[in-house]
C-alpha cells in the first residue's frame, strides 16, 4: 500500500558455492545446494514440573500447573492486582537458554525473569517495560533451578496477568566442537563505510547484526573503488567451515574469503571471479579469528554492500543471536486474536484492539482519513462498513477509514486472515494488510517490512493481488502475484497468510494463490525480512497511483465490508 521509495530491480540466479580448499592454496568453486549450519537443538525442561504463583483468579481454577502442562487450551491467571509472579521449579540446576511465554490477553508490559539455585536468592536474567504479549520469546544464560517472573505492570488495568504456556529451555548452547554461527554483533571493520543521506548509517556492524533489513556499504565518497573489503573478529581462533553472504545490487564480480591469525597477514580460503550477487553459501575452510571478505572487481560502477555477512564454524568466541518463536504448526488452531465486529449498529471499532489512523494518505490517493472512526462502524449483522464517501474534509473531495492494531497487537508467525466484501467502482482500493512494528518506532519503510494479504483494485474486482515489500523489492518491483477469481464484490471471501520461518503462503477462500518462500526470494530478489512481529491494518483507498483515478461512474458512497479478522497460532 505504500509507495515505492527505493526500487532497485534486477534480475539473478540462485548461486551456491562448496568449497573444500587448504589453507595455502585458491580453488574454484562449483554450484551444490547446501543450508547453513542448524543451531543446536532446544530441550523443554519447564513441562510437568512443579509451579507456583502468588494468585490465581479464581478457586481451584487457573492452576499455575496448567502453565506448564504442554496444553495451550489451558492457562494460569492472577487475581486482577498489579504485582504478581509465578515460578517454575526445574528440579535441580539447569543451563537455561531461553524462556517462552504464550500470552492470553492479559499479558505484561513490564515484567523481569529472576533465576536462583536455591529458591531463596535470586539474580535477575531479563527486564522489560515494554512487553507486547501474543508469542514471546526471550533469550537468557545462566544456571537456575527455580525460574520467576515478577509481573509488575498490566496491558489490561482490569485484569491480572494470564499465560497458556511459560515454558523454560535448555540446551542452546552448542557443545565444544558443534558448528554454529559465530559472527552475530562481533566487531566488524571495513575499508571504508558510508554515511549520508542515502545509507545512514551503513557501518561494518550492519552486516553481522542478524538484522537483514540493514546493511554495510562501501563510503560514496571515497569507496567505489577496487580493492574493497570488510572484516570481522570472531573473538578467538575459529575454525572456519561456511560463509553466507546475501548481497546488495552493488556486488562484487572477483572477491576473496580470506582469514588471519593476527589481523594483518592473510590468507585465502576461497576466490572467486565470476560472482552474481544475491546469495552466495560458500562452503570453505580454514583457520583463524579474523574472516574478510575482500572484493577486487566490483560488479557496476557503485562499490561494494552486505545485508549480511555470517560466518559458521566451530571455536571463536560467539554470541547467540535473539531467538525467534518456534514455528506454528498448520493448521493452526489457537485463536490469538479476533474481532468479530458484532457491535450494535452504528457502534464504532474496539479502540482495544484497533488505532484510527486518520490523515493525508501516500500513493496520490485524493481521500483524507477521518480521524474519530467516522467513516467506519458496525451495521448490526455482524460486519465493520468501511466508508469512501464524497465529502469535502480538510481540503479533500472524499473521505475514508483506516485503523490498525498498532501498539495494541503484533504478532510474528501465525495464520492471519480477514472475510471480507469489496466495492466494484474505478479508483476504489481496498486492503488488508501488516507492517513490521519497528515502523512505529520510527524505522522507515520498506525497510520495516509490508505484507500484503489482500489488495483488491475497484476497476477490476475479478483479480486481486498479494505482495511483499523490502529494501530490495518494493512499490511497483514488491515480490507478489496477481491472481484471477471470480468477482469479489459480489460476496464475502476469505483472505489468509500462513508465515512461520521458512515463508509465507497466500490464500483466497481456501485455495493457495501465492507461496513466498523465504529461500527463493533470498536467492532471487534480495534479503528476507519478515522474521519479526507486525501489526494488521484495514483500510479503504480512493484514487492514486495503483488503482488509477477515480470518474463519473464512480459510486459514492463505497463499502468495504468486514465479517471478521482472526489470527492463529
């Protein structure tokens, strides 16, 4: 929905590259498809065992053993105050690598995670102030036989604290000898990094911070020029067994993987001349604490960029990155969100669960959103109406609605879906669509991250369309499908994304019209960046660049119609 602001399409081939070579000696490459190096296998320690809480919301019902029991159809609930805990007994002392937390609507927004050996004294592992709820997955280290949060500030003021499931792993760190990934947030140094206007800031770090959505890029003022290069100190010696690099289009054609004992002397483990960009999985061994990637002939007139730059092997001294959430298994059945829009007729959206999003819009759209929901309410059978009407507003000819469920509800990973009726007119736009919640503070777009589950285009309502937009692949040049159908304004229809990790799967009415594979945009598009939480929107556009302008024929008042929205998990 938003519009292009950094398209910069091309065209690639997936390249894979295994490589065995001795440390004194360069050797060509040759394709083979490979994965990188899996992390090493979570245990469940937390199920079954003994838990306890301060309160529970009513007598004999919402045990805290029903936290841990492995059934997300049960759950533990407080009294409705605002200091609570609940803690876990392990049974003896444990390595703990990670706690997840499956919110029910009561969750916290300022809570800590305390670890002790002994149940007496207890050391903090986690703090936060700013808990968003829903699926929540919290990377910790330290030993602990009795694990608590302290609940200290509500999401909801007149209710307590509530989880299906506060489940406590082990086992995340790897043996000595397991390949793992050892370059995450390690000191990075390059021969030169911009900073303007265009790339602020692209530093060495933005390569290894396991954020897809930043990247390093060589200076615009003194760096677009051969050689160029970038390095990164694992913290101690390694021993070197994959490299991953996801490029920018400024790539480069002859570059070398090479590694050094002391920063100064280096030696290749891998060469190459003719590189294509995008994603390169590059199986090469050697040893050392620094690896660099240094870059002799650049593949246009720019310099050299990285989203990322992972290195995997056994040694160094790594640092383990944020842990993601488990995928969802579908069909997925836990219902972690929904508005059913059974109000009264004339009654406005739940300002619960949704934000009005009022004001001048992107895209050379010619309506203003109305800033107190006066476009929008429910029609008493069951739906939310979405108006565009004809009507002078703060300098505007037409008015319309928008609300979303920003600060309010983000989810990562789930089935999110939407039944929902179109109007048929030129000019018309509606949507159901999600932006990663960084939006919100302040990280522009399409850096972010949009999905679109739905875009319907009122000149046409026989084709709608699903798309996503990046840094690499946005506005007109987003990675998406048009797909034919019979005409959506006739009747309601059901719009629906199944995402876990591996992807994203777009549906109309059952039937998949879409599959945006994590691997595949990765290999032929650019960085994957919708492995974090975004929030859901619905709206009504009139006019602009997509849909074309509206005309005579036109009607106004337009409906866009909404049965429900419910995301799964």
């Amino acid at each position: 929905m938003l519009t292009p602001a950094l398209k910069r399409p091309r065209s690639g081939r997936t390249r894979r590259i295994a490589l065995a070579a001795s440390i004194a000696g360069l050797m060509a490459g040759f394709l083979a498809v490979t994965t990188a190096p899996a992390a090493a296998a979570e245990v469940l320690v937390s199920q079954g065992k003994a838990a306890t809480a301060s309160s529970t919301e009513a007598a004999g019902a919402y045990l805290p053993a029903e936290a841990v029991d492995g059934n997300t159809g049960t759950r533990w609930s407080s009294t409705f105050a605002a200091t609570q805990w609940f803690q876990v007994d392990l049974g003896a002392p444990t390595a703990v690598s990670r706690i997840a937390i499956n919110w029910e609507a009561a969750y916290a927004r300022g809570f800590t995670i305390q670890f002790s050996t002994n149940g007496s004294t207890f050391t903090q592992a986690y703090a936060t102030t700013s808990g968003t709820g829903g699926q929540q997955s919290i990377a910790v280290s330290g030993t602990a036989r009795y694990v608590r949060i302290n609940l200290t500030q509500r999401a909801l003021e007149a209710y307590g604290y509530s989880f299906w499931e506060f489940q406590v792993y082990a086992g995340d760190t790897p043996p000595a000898g397991t390949t793992r990934l050892l370059s995450y947030g390690k000191p990075a140094a390059a021969s030169t990094w911009q900073n303007d206007v265009n790339c602020n800031p692209c530093s060495p770090d933005k390569a290894f911070d396991s954020d897809p959505a930043s990247r390093w890029a060589t200076s615009s003022t003194n760096g677009w020029v051969d050689p160029g290069w970038i390095s990164v100190d694992l913290g101690a010696t390694a021993q070197i067994s994959q490299v991953v690099l996801q490029w920018d289009p400024a790539y480069a054609r002859a570059y070398q993987i090479q590694v050094s004992p002391d920063n100064v002397n280096w030696t290749a483990i891998y060469s190459t001349t003719t590189g294509d960009g995008l994603k390169d999985v590059i199986n090469a061994t050697g040893t050392g604490r620094y690896v660099r990637m240094y870059g002799t002939a650049r593949s246009s007139a720019y310099g050299y960029s990285l989203w990322e730059f992972s290195v995997y092997g056994t040694g160094g001294n790594p640092t383990a990155p944020p842990a993601q959430p488990a995928d969802p298994t579908f069909p997925a059945t836990r219902l972690v969100f929904s508005d059913e829009f059974n109000g009264p007729s004339g009654s406005k959206p739940d300002t619960t669960k949704w934000t009005y999003d009022p004001g001048v819009p992107q895209n050379g759209e010619v309506q203003y959103y109305t800033p107190n929901s006066e476009n929008a309410s429910m029609n008493g059978s069951g739906s939310l109406v979405i108006e565009a009407r004809r009507q002078d507003y703060q300098g505007r000819q037409y008015t319309s609605h928008r609300m979303n469920t920003g600060n309010k509800f983000s989810v990562q990973y789930g089935r999110i879906e939407a039944r929902v009726k179109v109007p048929k007119g030129n000019g018309l736009w509606p949507a159901f669509w999600l932006m990663g919640e960084d939006f919100l503070q302040g990280r522009p777009w399409p850096y972010n991250g949009e999905i679109d589950i739905m875009e319907v285009l009122g000149r046409n309502t026989s084709e709608a369309y699903s798309t996503l937009h990046a840094p690499a692949y946005n506005g007109a040049g987003g990675y998406g499908q048009k797909y034919a159908t019979v005409d959506l304004s006739q009747d309601y229809h059901v719009w629906a994304a199944e995402w876990d990790s591996k992807g994203i799967r777009f549906f109309l009415d059952g039937r998949q019209v879409f599959d945006a594979a994590k691997e595949t945009v990765e290999n032929t598009r650019g960085p994957w960046i919708f492995d974090h939480k975004f929030y859901l929107i619905l709206n009504l556009a009139v006019g602009g660049d997509f849909p074309g302008p509206i005309d005579a024929t036109t009607p106004f008042p337009s409906q866009m119609l909404v049965d429900y929205v419910r995301v799964y998990q």
